[in-house]
C-alpha cells in the first residue's frame, strides 16, 4: 500500500497586504503653519467697519486665498485716534464660506470693501501714531501680522491723518486701563495737547475734556 506525501500548502497568489486599509497619509500643515507662511498666498480681500472714518476705531480684516475653499485671514482692532492695534486675532486653513458668513461679525457691523494699500495704511499708520505717545500694539499682533505684506510694500498713497483735530483723542474701551493710558498721555503729549472721552462706571455717561 503506498501512501501519498502530503503536499505542502501552496502559497497564496494574494497578497493579503493589500487586502487591508491604507492609513491615509497625515497631513502636519495646520491653521499655525498657514499663518507663518502666509505672504505666500494671494489677497482675497480688505475689509473695514462701515462708517469707520466717523468713529476712530475699526477692525481691519485682510483675508488670503490659501485653497478654493480655504483662506488665511487676520483681525486688526484699529484705533486711529489714539491707541493703534489694540486688539488682532488670526486663523488659517479655514473654510471660506465660514469665514464670509462671518465676516460681518468681523467687521462689528456691515463690512465696507477697501483696497488693500488703505487696509495695511491704516494698520501700520495707527501704530506709528500711537508708538509716538508710547503704545504698542497688542501682543497679539506678532502673529497676526503675518497676514500682512510688509509696511514698505504699499506706498501711503491716502494720506491718512490720526489723531483727531490735530492730536490724540482717548476714548476708553470696557478693557482699557485708564490710569495707565492717561499718565502715559501726560508724561508723552503732555497736559491739554491730548482730549479723552471716559465712560463712567454703571453707564452714568462719559466724561469729556
């Protein structure tokens, strides 16, 4: 009686490798990465405050084309009469169509249309204004002004004028410092070449000089 050799089990022609999911790759661009390398992305747009040249105060919103449906933005709180920047906030790889749905948020109200020259003028000019009393602009601002081009980039074609009347007006925010600001007013413009607008507590009105 003969006995048959057992075979060994031939190998699978499959290649059971490919039978299971391939990770998809992972991406380490984030929000963060898009905004250092912001300068390398198209405007999309510049946006001020409706009525901004009546209220010496206005975010400033400059946006980048990053995809079709992404962009770079940063927000700039300007405080044209006195303080500069005194607020920015920016994002990146977000989705447009967030971003114009809220854009009017943005703009604290309806969203006016600018060139881009006035956008980076008014930035870069209120903080040159206010620097000469002794502000900075936000801390914030290191970051967020990688939106923007460079100041030299853009001629200063409109002119701007801060201040109001020919010298600084403070009007005080719910966030501001007041003492500090105004001993600072004192020490760098000195005593009646600067006016103030103070608003008293429980909504009593403002003080004026």
């Amino acid at each position: 009686m003969t006995t048959k050799k057992k075979q060994k089990p031939r190998k699978s022609k499959i290649n059971i490798n490919a039978l299971l999911p391939r990770p998809k790759p992972v991406s380490w661009k984030d929000a963060h990465y898009y905004i250092e390398h912001a300068r390398e992305y198209p405007i999309m747009g510049t946006w001020l405050m409706e009525g901004w040249k009546e209220t010496g105060l206005t975010p400033v919103v400059v946006a980048r084309r990053q995809t079709e449906d992404k962009v770079i933005f940063g927000v700039f709180m300007v405080d044209f009469y006195c303080l500069g920047v005194k607020n920015a906030y920016c994002n990146g790889d977000f989705p447009l169509k967030r971003f114009q749905n809220e854009l009017e948020t943005m703009c604290s109200g309806q969203p006016e249309a600018c060139d881009p020259g006035l956008a980076h003028e008014l930035i870069y000019g209120g903080i040159e204004f206010a620097r000469g009393y002794g502000f900075e602009p936000h801390t914030d601002f290191n970051l967020a002004s990688k939106v923007l081009d460079p100041s030299e980039a853009w001629p200063q074609k409109y002119k701007l004028i801060f201040g109001k009347d020919g010298k600084p007006l403070f009007v005080s925010g719910p966030y501001d410092s007041v003492d500090r600001i105004m001993a600072k007013l004192r020490r760098t413009a000195g005593d009646g070449n600067f006016d103030f607008l103070i608003g008293l507590p429980e909504n009593e009105g403002f003080e004026e000089e």
